[in-house]
C-alpha cells in the first residue's frame, strides 16, 4: 500500500489517475484517427500498400495502435496509479486521532 491517507491526497491521486487515463485514451484516439485517415490514400486500392496482406493504414492503425497502446497503459498503471485504499479511516486510526477515545463507525 502507499502512503496516502489524507482525504485530499486520495482525491489528488484519483484526479491524476483519471487525467492520464483521458491522455492515453486521446493519443489512442489521435493515433487511430491520423494513421487511419492520414495515411490511407484515396482512390485505387491497388495503389495502396501492404503489409502481412493488409493495408498499411489499417495495418498500423489497428494492429501497431493496439500493442502500442497496450505497452503505454502498462507503463501509465505503473508510472502513474497507486495502491491506496478508498474506504473512510479504520477505527484504529480514528481512536489514536482522538487521544485514545473509542469512536462509533457506521
């Protein structure tokens, strides 16, 4: 576990969780959209080339943006998720705040 236990920490932390999980989704989405549109030549497919049997914008859209991609979510979870837990402060943790008083939880 890590050492984030203040409320604010844990909102901080879920904030850039979820803004480096909106980047990665817009890169996929730009690498998808220009390796798609942008490299795919309009007119005669025989004009086009190929690579395994597939077009090369298909073929670096789809299948390159997927492992791509796959390796750029591991090193975002790695990089940038923490283990912390989201449930409220443990009874313990709440009785040591207080100066040894009991407290009630839900």
């Amino acid at each position: 576990m890590s050492s984030i236990v203040t409320e604010s920490q844990k909102n901080e932390q879920i904030k850039r969780e979820a803004v480096a999980s909106l980047l990665l989704y817009l890169a996929f989405f730009l690498w998808w959209y220009f390796t798609g549109y942008g490299i795919a030549e309009a007119g005669n497919p025989a004009a086009y080339r190929y690579v395994f049997g597939l077009p090369m914008w298909f073929f670096l859209s789809t299948v390159v943006g997927y492992f791509l991609f796959c390796i750029a979510s591991v090193l975002v979870v790695k990089l940038v998720f923490r283990n912390f837990e989201l449930g409220e402060e443990r009874a313990e943790e709440k009785t040591e705040k207080n100066g040894g008083e009991k407290c009630r939880t839900r």
